[in-house]
C-alpha cells in the first residue's frame, strides 16, 4: 500500500537516488535541501508502507561523540556495537514538485522509481499535485514534457491538458524539444467531474484509498 506525503529533509537522500535514475543527463542536479526551504515551491513524495530503508546516522554539530562513534564504527562490528546508530526511514518509491505563482502551478518534476513503474505511482503523484495546487488556489497546471515522451503526454491528455506549445531543442542532453501542455480552470465543473471518476477508476486498478495531503 503507498502512502503520499509533503517532502522532508530527511527524504532529500532518496528522493535525490529517484530523480538521478529517472533524468540521468537533463538537468544539473536539483538542490532539494534549497527546494524545501523555496516558499513558492511544493514537494511531494509516495512510500511503499510495507518497505524500509535503513540510514547512518549523522554526526552532530561539532562532531563530539557521535565523530568517535563513526571513526569506531570501522574497527567494530557494526550490528553487535553501534545498532542504534543506524536509522530506518519510509521507502520513498517516487515525488513530484512544482512551484507556484500568480495562479498558476508549474510541474517541475514527477519521477518514478524504475523497479515502481506501471503500478500507478506516476499516476497517484500527478492526482495529488491536481489536488494540492487545487487547494493552493492554482487556476491552472502548466509542464514540458518531452516530445518522443508519448506515455507521459498520454497521461496527461488523459487529465485534462492540452499542447499549447512546443520549446526547441528544451531538453540539453539531445536538444529535443519540450511539448508545452496545460490544463483548464482545475475547479471547472468538468475538470473535477473528470477527475473523481479517474480517481475511482485508480483506486480499483490500484487499491490506492486517498488522493490528498495534508498542507
């Protein structure tokens, strides 16, 4: 069962592991750490609840004891000296962003663990983004997606946005160009109508049982 949650800075680690496998050469790589303190920016991130992930934990301010912990850690066995040393945080299986202004609400990014793939994650993000950005008084959702990218641009038609431009050579790695797509008023009758059968239809596909989060 995947949970959705806001972005921590204790999941800047994975999340940063996610975007690397998922855009390997587009982009430099995206201050999460900044991102979070950005008032006009929102993250999100979806857990696996039935996985963890064990983390090290880090040296506190002025090193002190926990500097000698780690040094000792090297010549211990770790499991038998230093368990309580190590960490267990959610699995993070995918996130998305955007930044919002002046109405509109811009994606940024919504990747995908590649083991997670076609189970409904990518769909489940874009869902609570709609929602969320509804919530923060977006008007509209904008992105660029790539042109060769048809999953993606498919998905999104399927939610209510439409190509309404095309940025040359927008992708660095191999100048492809990005396909410019947008939504409709998110609160139209419409939109939502829409939107509340494809959640019923993802919740039965996918036993996903929420589509919010909390602020």
């Amino acid at each position: 069962m995947y949970c959705v949650r806001m972005m921590r800075r204790e999941d800047v680690a994975q999340v940063a592991e996610i975007d690397r496998e998922a855009f390997p050469t587009i982009w430099p790589p995206v201050n999460y750490q900044r991102e979070l303190s950005n008032r006009l920016a929102r993250y999100i991130i979806v857990c696996d609840e039935g996985k963890t992930v064990e983390v090290a934990a880090k040296a506190g301010p002025g090193g002190g004891f926990s500097r000698l912990a780690a040094r000792l850690r090297g010549l211990f066995d770790h499991d038998r000296f230093f368990g309580d040393e190590v960490k267990t945080r959610e699995y993070a299986v995918g996130f998305a962003g955007f930044w919002i202004m002046a109405g509109e609400a811009h994606i940024t990014n919504i990747a995908v663990r590649k083991s997670c793939l076609r189970q409904g994650v990518g769909e489940l993000l874009l869902m609570v983004v709609i929602n969320l950005a509804t919530e923060l008084k977006a008007r509209v959702l904008t992105l660029e997606v790539r042109a060769s990218n048809t999953v993606a641009r498919n998905l999104y038609r399927k939610y209510g946005f439409t190509e309404v431009g095309r940025r040359r050579g927008y992708y660095t790695d191999n100048r492809e160009d990005g396909i410019v797509m947008s939504t409709g008023e998110l609160t139209s009758v419409p939109f939502q109508a829409r939107l509340r059968q494809l959640k019923q239809l993802h919740s039965q596909g996918w036993g996903a049982t929420g589509y919010r989060v909390a602020l």
